[in-house]
C-alpha cells in the first residue's frame, strides 16, 4: 500500500496532464490557480481510501482529480473581490489579481466543467452525483457565509469545508460499488477536523467564538470520532488513520 506522500505525487502528476479546452490565455490563468500548490488532502484522501477498498490508484485518478478541480474552482472564486476579496492565494497573486476578475470567473467555470468531465468518465454516474451534492454544499455553505445567515458556525463548516470532504470520501466508494455506512461518519468527522485546526492555525472561525482551549478539544474529539470510525471498517486503513493524525497535529 503507497503512503500518503505517494499518492501526492501521482495526483500532481495526474493533474499536470489534464488539458483544458480553450484559447491559451484561459489556459494560462487555470494553470496558474491548480499549479498554486496545497497539500492535495482532499484527492488523497480519495485515492487513500480507494486502496483501502482494494482498487489500484489509477482507477480513482479521475475522481481524486475531479474533487481538488472543484476545490480549486472554489478558491478561485471565493478570492474574488465580490466575495472574499483576497489578492493572494499561497504567498503570490490570486488568479483574479494576476489575469483580473472576469478570466478569474470563467477559469474558475472551466475548472468546474473539468472536474464532472472527470467524474462523468465512469460507468456509474453515482461519482459525479456525489461529487455534484458536495459542490452544492459547499456554494451553500459560502452562502451562508456571504450573507452571514447561518444558523452556527457548526452547521456553516458542515458545508462549505465538510461537504467536499465527504464527497473526496464517497466518490471512492462509488467507483468501487461501495456504500457509505461506517465511511460517512468517518468522513463527515475528517471534515470537521480540518476546518477546526484550521481555524486553530489562523486564529478565527472557532477559536474566535470560543477560544483556542474549546477548538482545541472539539479537534480532538473529531479526530477521535475519525479513528474510531475507520476501527470499525474490515480493511487496512493504515493510511488514512495516518493522514487523520496528521491532520491534528498539523502546524502549516
């Protein structure tokens, strides 16, 4: 079984070799938000739990590669000057301050339209229901967010973090066959640990509501949740319980 530094590298490799359809310049500014960097957690974690069922990785390339696309896609509209307005993305220009605010939109559109072609690969089309239920989130989530009209933080990272995290979890299982059962709670708990060390890290979301003390605690009781989760699972999990832990601990 590859560790999870492996299955990085072969989406990076994978997503240098997709082509984008499209005059060069739209090209350029869509390479410019995939090339960006991120620790691709969300299509390892695909990939990752994939192996855990017994496919090879190249079966679940499309579908891990199709989950960072959207991840990407929502980046590059959430730095936009009507939403988040941030001009920087990773330490260098965001995509709308590098090519300006509408080849931001459109390549934010093609890395959409992308990632269902991705997902739209597969026999089954319970990949890309998947995958479109997680994106529906998500933007429901950002709602939420933009309009401040959320019931609680909990249920606004519920959507705009978590469901794309389910979703890296659940299309795997659908290429596979699978039912989500045990690998739902599982999910929905690694989404939940994400945002809430990430909120640790940069200091708002939770910890601004409720201290770093109360963060800290609900990151461990989600990481816990996780663990528990994938003991419950008849399957080598190695790597997943790995990056789980990895994810509570993590300081960058």
């Amino acid at each position: 079984m590859r560790g999870a530094e492996e299955l990085r590298e072969l989406v990076e490799d994978a997503l240098a070799e997709l082509t984008f359809a499209g005059p060069a310049g739209l090209d350029e500014a869509v390479r410019h938000a995939l090339d960006g960097g991120g620790k691709r957690i969300r299509p390892v974690l695909t990939l990752a739990v994939g192996e855990a069922l017994g496919s090879e990785p190249r079966e679940l390339l499309p579908a891990a590669c199709a989950v960072e696309l959207v991840h990407t896609f929502s980046l590059v509209h959430d730095d936009l000057p009507a939403l988040d307005d941030d001009d920087t993305r990773r330490g260098r220009p965001s995509t709308w301050a590098q090519f300006g605010e509408a080849v931001a939109v459109l390549a934010g559109d093609a890395l959409l339209t992308e990632a269902f072609r991705l997902a739209l690969s597969y026999e089954t089309p319970l990949v890309a229901r998947e995958l479109a239920d997680g994106t529906l989130g998500m933007i429901g989530g950002q709602y939420l967010d933009v309009t401040e009209s959320a019931a609680d933080l909990a249920s606004l990272n519920r959507l705009k973090t978590g469901r794309l995290f389910e979703a890296s979890v659940l299309v795997a299982l659908r290429v596979r066959g699978s039912e989500p059962r045990t690998w739902g709670r599982f999910a929905e708990s690694v989404g939940a640990l994400f945002q809430l060390v990430d909120d640790l890290l940069d200091g708002d979301g939770f910890v601004a509501a409720h201290g770093v003390e109360e963060t800290r605690r609900l990151a461990d009781e989600s990481a816990e949740r996780a663990l528990a989760a994938l003991d419950e699972i008849d399957a080598d999990t190695s790597v997943l319980r790995g990056l789980v832990e990895g994810l509570a601990t993590r300081t960058a």
